[in-house]
C-alpha cells in the first residue's frame, strides 16, 4: 500500500527532475523513489559496514611517494630533526 507525500522543490530542481523523467521515459515520482531508497540503502550499509569496507575503493589509487616511508619510521623522523636544527 502505498501513500502520498508532499515535496517541496524550488523551481531548478523541479524542472531538472522533469527532464531528468523524461529522458528516463519515468515519472518524477518514480525518480524521488529511486532515489530515496538509494539514500536509505547507503545509510543502512554504514551503519554496519567496517572502515575498510567505506575506504576500500581509495585505497591503492595513489601512485608515486617513497614505497619504503613505513619503515624506521622513528630514524627518519629523528633525522629530519637534526638536519632542520642544523639549518637554523
């Protein structure tokens, strides 16, 4: 069963939902639908996804960097230490 529900658009949004209908050969009410549950099914996926699973598709994008900068870790930092106190 089904029940109506109002919405208030500004003009813009409106007009680009109806071209948006058209082009889809829908209805706007059918593309508010569709969205909504687009927006109900990411919420609920958060709620019990794990942080790896909301990073998953950043990670291993970026390319370039020192590959080896995870290691002795606590030397390079002391390093970089000494030589900005040197440059005073």
């Amino acid at each position: 069963m089904s029940t109506a529900m109002a919405l208030r658009l500004d003009e813009r949004t409106r007009e680009r939902l109806s071209r948006l209908a058209v082009r889809r050969g829908t209805t706007r009410s059918a593309l508010v639908r569709e969205a909504i549950d687009d927006l109900i099914g990411r919420e609920a996926g958060k709620e019990s996804a794990r942080p790896w699973d909301l990073v998953q598709d950043l990670l291993g994008s970026v390319q370039g960097g020192d590959p080896d900068r995870g290691t002795d870790g606590g030397r390079k930092v002391a390093r970089m230490l000494s030589q900005k106190r040197k440059a005073r």
